[in-house]
C-alpha cells in the first residue's frame, strides 16, 4: 500500500464541476475530429510525387515532434501550474494548431514541412497538458477511472465521426486542400468554444504550485515506474504510428479514404473499454488493467507486423480500446497520488515520458522500413511494449484505493443515449 499523504480539497461546486468537465468533453471530441482526418492522410501527403520524402525522412519529421515532446511538456506544464490558469493555454495551442495545419499546404521542402511540424507539435503539447489538467481538477473519489474513461470517450466518438463519415468525403480531393483546411476549421472551432465556454477554476480552487512541483511528483514512485514503462512502450508505439497509414496503403495497397476507416474501428472497441476498464480499475486496482493495456498495445502492433491480410488488421484494431485505456488508468494513477496545484506537473512529465520515447522511435521506424521493409517496423515496434508490460508487472506496487465523491456527469448520459442509437 502507499501512503496517501495529500491534504483534501474543498470540492467544486457541482454545477462549476459539470460545466468545466462538458466544456472539455466537447473540446476533447472536437479535436479529435481534426486528428483524425489530418493524422492519417497526413503521412501519406508526404509520400505524394510533389512532396516526395522518404521513410528516413518521415521518421525524422516525427523526431522534431518528439523532440519538442521531450522538452516542452514540462516547461508547460509547470507554467500553467503557477499561472493557476489553463484557458490562455487553450487558446493558444488552438490558435497554433490551426495555424499550422492550414500551412502544410505550403511548406514543400523537408525543412518547410519539419517548421510546420515543429508549431504543430508545440500546440499539441499546449492542448493536451492544460486540457488533462483542467478536467482532472474536477475529479474526485474512489471512481476516477470511471470518470476520466467517461471523459475520454469524447475523444472516441469525434475519431469515429470523422473516420466514417469525413475522411471518405475529404480524401476524394487528391489535392488535399480539404483535408488539410478541414483540419484547420475544426481547431479553430476549438479556439471559439474554448472562448465562450471554458471556464478557468475559481481563485479558491487555483491555488498556484509553489516551485518544485515536478519534484513532488516524482517523489512517489509508483509514478516513476509509470513514467519509465511509458518511455519504453511509447519507443515502439511512436514508431509503429508514425508509418502504420503507409503500410496500410503502401503495404496492403488501401486508398486514402479507407485507410481513414481501418483507422477509426479502434474507436468502436474504445468506447465500451475506457468505460468498463475504467470501471475496473476503481474497483480491482489501477496496476492490473495497466498491464492489460500494456500487453494488448503490444500484441496488436506485432500482430500487424505479420498480418497476412486486411482482415488481420481490422481484428488488431479491434484490440486498441484494451491499449488505450493505459492511458486512461495512468491518469486515474496520478490523480490519485499527485495534488489538484500539481496536475500540469504530472501531465508535464507523462507527456515527458512519451517524448522520450518518441524521439527514439520515428528515426528508428524510418530507418528499419527503409533498409528492412515496413512489417518489421511492426514486428519490432510491438516488442517494446511487451517489455515496458514486463518491468510494470515487476516495479509498480498496488496503490491505495481512492476514497471520496464521484463527480455528477449526469450531464454526459443523454449524449451517450444519443450515440448508441
């Protein structure tokens, strides 16, 4: 057991808690809306003859991603952390996303494309640290699982959407100008609805962290077992994303707009597992259902790897709900150990944890599809994971049951009906 030593804090109001939690399950599923039309079709832009880089240099444009991943996250976060405020965040990684996404119609050059890719990667960083940040405040009590996997079931229903129903409609344009201004009308979208509705804690509830908030986290060491499983999985996980669209059209000869939707069934197994494993881990532990997901991520990539057909992959995608929810249950882990003042710290060093990882991973993909072939890519991708499973299992220790309210997101179930219908 660990020792839970963190003081209490006043709860939101529970109108102030519905308000702020919906705001960012709106902004969640509009922004992967955009995500899911630009990252697939994204890679397979750049292999187009009036573009024409190489897998080295797509795994290089994935490193400049990554290296900002590895060096920003932190400094974000343990600005927003002092701030106390998240919405200027917001605002500005959207601004920048939408910004960036309209230029990659521009730049032609690597380095053209490797600036672009720089602003992008800057703006995902600012989203996701003060996004994460802001809707685990209104967090509380023993079903954190539950309630962040409610949370990033918005996320899935914006993936699925646009996988379905956009991308077949966007990817028919071979110019791509819809596709890459269809991204950048839904990120402005964001930066709107983040105007109007977001809503930054109340002063009471923002107390600025003191200096060394990310010492703090790092002094409980079930989070450093999960940082450094992260690091190791992600190796794998970054290199095996970054080329997976051009193995599927390159591969397996897919066009564009079916890559989209081999893209968008892991979103129909997202939903029923973010909800249920988050669900089991309130009630079993957090570290089972992460080496549930650790060991899923891993069998699914190394699956692909070898599949002998397109009806293989679509079986391994049906797996990446059990992977995703890693992340979700990561995230229910750092609530439960780290203070309200210090979640952009946490998040800071997650996405730290990642960009370690990543930086790695895209060169190296690029550098075994290039002398090796693709598959490989897969094969070796997916092995990391099984080894980042297999240290978690040894190193992380069973932590402390959260006690507390749950947060009324009464508020979601009504778009839940809607969509299962």
């Amino acid at each position: 057991m660990l020792p839970d030593d963190r003081q209490s804090e006043p709860s939101l109001p529970p109108d102030l808690r519905r308000s702020i939690y919906m705001a960012s399950w709106t902004l969640l599923s509009l922004y992967n809306v955009g995500w899911a039309i630009l990252f697939p079709l994204r890679a397979i832009y750049f292999r187009e003859p009036h573009i024409g880089l190489s897998w080295e240099q797509i795994g290089w444009l994935g490193f400049v991603r990554s290296i900002l991943g590895l060096a920003m996250p932190l400094v974000f976060g343990s600005a927003s952390d002092r701030s106390g405020r998240q919405k200027v965040w917001l605002l500005g990684g959207f601004a920048c996303a939408s910004v960036s996404t309209a230029l990659f119609l521009v730049g032609k050059s690597f380095l053209e494309l490797a600036v672009i890719t720089a602003i992008d990667g800057l703006s995902l960083i600012a989203y996701n640290v003060n996004l994460n940040a802001l809707v685990t405040a209104t967090l509380d009590g023993s079903t954190k699982g539950r309630q962040f996997g409610q949370f990033r079931i918005a996320g899935s229903i914006g993936y699925a959407f646009a996988s379905f129903i956009l991308v077949p409609i966007v990817s028919t344009d071979s110019s791509y100008r819809a596709v890459f201004l269809t991204g950048a009308g839904v990120y402005l979208l964001c930066l709107v609805v983040t105007a109007i509705w977001v809503r930054d804690l109340p002063h009471s509830h923002r107390k600025p962290s003191p200096k060394g908030g990310w010492k703090r986290v790092l002094n409980r060491r079930n989070l450093k077992v999960l940082y450094a499983c992260q690091a190791i999985s992600s190796i794998g996980g970054s290199m095996c994303f970054q080329f997976f669209s051009n193995h599927l059209n390159e591969t397996y000869h897919l066009p564009p707009r079916w890559v989209g939707i081999i893209y968008g069934i892991m979103t129909l197994a997202e939903i029923p597992t973010l909800i249920l494993l988050g669900l089991a881990s309130d009630r079993w532990g957090r570290k089972p259902i992460l080496l549930v997901a650790f060991f899923s991520a891993g069998f699914r990539w190394t699956l692909i790897g070898f599949a002998p057909g397109v009806p293989w992959i679509v079986f391994a995608q049906l797996l990446w709900g059990l992977g995703f929810s890693g992340f979700t249950v990561g995230v229910a882990l750092m609530t439960d150990l780290v203070d309200p003042e210090d979640h952009g710290s946490a998040f800071g060093i997650l996405n730290l944890a990642f960009g370690v990882g990543n930086v790695v991973g895209p060169p190296l993909g690029g550098y075994i599809a290039e002398h090796l072939g693709l598959p490989y890519v897969f094969r070796i991708g997916g092995s990391t994971a099984i080894i980042g499973g297999i240290i978690l299992a040894f190193l992380l220790e069973y932590e402390k049951k959260p006690t507390g309210d749950a947060i009324p997101v009464d508020a979601v179930a009504p778009i839940l009906r809607r969509f299962r219908r």
